[in-house]
C-alpha cells in the first residue's frame, strides 16, 4: 500500500531541504564533484559511441581522458593566458576609446561637445566607471575562480572524479533506478527521461553550438588583426545562448574597436561585420537546426534568472547547478500543467452544446457521454454520475481522465 500523499510530501520535502543547506554549507567542498560529474555525463555519449565501436569501457574511458588531457594543456598554455591578457587589457584601454569618441565628436560637433557641456562629462564619466567596475569584475571572478577551483581540484579532483563517474556510469544509473519507489518508478523514469532530452539539447547541443561560434569568431577576428579580437570572439560565443544578443553585443564591440583601430580603412571594417554575419548564417542554417534542432525546452530567460538566483545563493556551485535545476523545474511544471489539464478541475463535467427536446438544451442535466440508453440510441442523463460505473460501462469523467493520465504516471502519484 503506497504511502498518504501528506507523509510522501515530507519525505520528499526533507530530502530536498538536505540537499539546499548541502550546498549552502558545503559548496566549495562539493565543487569537484560536481564539475566532475558534469563532465562524466557530457562525454558518456562518446564513450558508449566507442563501445559500440569495440572498445571496452575502460580504453574507451581512458582513450577520452587521453584526448581531454591534450586539450586541458593546450587551453592552460595558449588559451587562458592571452584571454585574460586581452581582457585586462581592454578594461585599461576604455578610457582611452571614450576619449578618442569624445575628441571625434568634438571635432565633427563642436557646438555640442564644448568643454564642460554634458555630452563631454558623461563620455568621459562613463569611460572611467567602465574600467573601475571592469578591473573588479575582472579581479574579483579571477580571485572567485582561483578560490573555489584551485590548482589541486584542476590538476588533480576533477580529472580523478570524472575518470571514475564515466568508468561506471551505467551502472550507477542502474542502481539509482533499482532505488526507485516502486509506486513511482514510472512518473519518475518518464520524467527523468524529459530532463535527459532538455539537458542533452542544451549542454551538448547548444553548448556544442557557443563553442564552435565562439571558436569562429575569435579566429576571425585574430585573424584580420583585431585588437581584443580573442576576448571579444569567445564573449560572443559564450552569450550567444540568447538569440540574437551575442551576436549584437559582440558585433556592436567588434565593429567599434574596428572603427577605432582601421579608420580610414573601410574594408578591415566590413570584414569584422563580416565574421558577425557570417557567424550568424552558420548558426541558423547549419549548427542550431543539425545539433540542436527546433527547440531546446529551456528558455532563455528561465535560464538567465536560474544562473542569477542560484549564482546569489549558492555561489559558484550555484552557477554549475543551475542548468540542470532549471531543466528540471521546467520538465517538471509541464507534467504537472498536463496532468491539471487532463483533470477534472481543468475539464469540469462535460457539458453539451446545444439542442431542445433530445435533453441537450442550456438547461439539461449533464450527460455523461459513452453512456447510451437501452435500444442503443443516444445518450440518457445520469445526474447522480455513479450509474455507469456501477453497471460496468465506461466513462469519459473519471476513467477517461485515468487513461490518459495512466500513460504519463499520474496513477502513481
């Protein structure tokens, strides 16, 4: 016999309350292994790939250890350290770009940019608050990073967890399953396998997705000789999750610094355009539909305000949750919203639309439809609703509402 809702309530109420204050208290301990985990559950389609292909699984989980190994190094020697080069370096150079705005304005507007004219003051305030709040961002995500992730996580935690998580994978999804309530284990797999498909959409799609942009961009951009062109390639990339805003944000950037850097040279500018927009014809036509398809089921906005609550509360483990939570808050009001609709507070009693003397005017009794009198013609009324379960027969109200709840688990509930 499957335990009252109000006591299945607590249980699961608990067990969620543990779950908050463990990140609450234990987030930067945890941070290892949740990152490890993510990374095990993002390379597991690879390795099951190479199983098919004949390999065990464990070369196949160590030949993706070797292949991330390489990658690690290369980001850790070429990458990372330019990048935060050029983004040091462009939080100092705002002023300065400010400033050549404000002395081209002047020059091409005098009677507007006059010395202590409003125009003038506010370029140059908001050129000097860009890099103050800039240089602390900066600072305070780089000592951020290095406090919760340090040397001995990277190096060592993180490639050690994800090893073993990948390793047995498989299994622990088994046993997790083998650990579900019994009266449950339906509503749960239907709606972990939701979460699955959002999550998979998302992270190896979508993620898939900024990844190659941002590659794109920065390439390009390095490659016709853009100052900042490594930085503002992978910004691009790395909002372009939202659509439309990463190339807008990041083309505006990049067409700027152009200006500034090829004045006079027209054709060095319309090539930055044309990265952007080249970027953006790869997107929509070529990565978006082959990796990620129409939609993702999570969006952008629900995904913005996850980061920001959870990054606010838990921190940077925070920022790592709040993908999957969101995902999974997202599958699970659609299976709730879909089983209120297949409900009787949704439905109501199924009230007909017109007619007179065959006992279907505004002022009828509600017929319960499926239920016909003796010579098989029409239907009859039955006010007291219990008639045509008592003899057997179906109904629409109650068993048509359980078979169609049946198949996506509300009878477990």
């Amino acid at each position: 016999m499957a335990l009252p809702v109000r006591e299945q309530a607590i249980h699961w109420g608990i067990a969620m309350a543990v779950f908050l204050l463990a990140m609450w208290y234990l987030g930067d301990v945890l941070t290892p292994f949740v990152l490890g985990g993510a990374f095990a559950y993002i390379l597991d389609p690879v390795a099951d790939r190479l199983e098919r292909l004949g390999l065990s699984r464990t070369l196949s989980v160590a030949a993706i250890g070797l292949v991330a190994l390489m990658l690690f190094v290369l980001m850790a020697l070429l990458v990372v350290p330019l990048m935060i080069q050029q983004a040091a370096q462009f939080v100092n150079t705002v002023p300065e770009l400010f400033g050549q705005l404000r002395d081209w304005l002047a020059t091409r507007f005098p009677d507007v940019m006059t010395e202590g004219s409003t125009i003038r003051t506010q370029l140059q305030t908001i050129g000097e608050a860009l890099q103050s709040s800039g240089g602390k961002l900066l600072n305070s995500a780089l000592s951020s990073a290095l406090g919760v992730i340090n040397i001995l996580f990277l190096l060592f935690i993180v490639p050690v967890v994800t090893f073993y998580l990948l390793l047995d994978w498989d299994r622990m999804v088994a046993k997790v399953d083998d650990l579900l309530p019994r009266d449950h284990a339906p509503t749960i797999r239907l709606i972990a396998s939701d979460i699955d498909a959002t999550l998979s959409s998302f992270i190896r799609g979508q993620g898939l997705v900024m990844a190659i942009q941002g590659t794109f961009y920065a390439i390009g951009l390095m490659a016709v000789g853009l100052q900042f062109g490594l930085f503002v390639g992978a910004l691009s990339g790395l909002i372009s999750f939202i659509p439309y805003v990463g190339a807008i944000v990041g083309g505006s950037l990049a067409v700027g610094l152009a200006l500034f850097q090829f004045w006079g040279d027209w054709w060095m500018v319309v090539a930055v355009a044309a990265i952007f927009f080249g970027g953006q014809f790869l997107e929509g036509n070529i990565l978006t539909p082959k990796l990620v398809g129409d939609s993702v089921g999570l969006h952008p906005v629900w995904l913005i305000l996850a980061l920001s609550v959870f990054g606010t509360l838990f921190g940077f483990i925070g920022l790592l949750l709040a993908v999957p939570v969101s995902a999974a808050l997202g599958v699970v009001a659609r299976f709730f919203i879909a089983q209120y609709k297949h409900g009787l507070l949704y439905r109501g009693l199924e009230r007909p639309s017109s007619g007179d003397d065959d006992g279907t005017g505004p002022g009828a009794v509600a017929i319960r439809p499926g239920r016909t009198g003796g010579d098989g013609q029409g239907a009859v009324p039955d006010p007291a609703g219990r008639r045509g379960a008592a003899g057997g027969e179906s109904t629409s109200g109650a068993a048509g509402s359980e078979s169609t709840s049946g198949a996506a688990g509300s009878g477990d509930t």
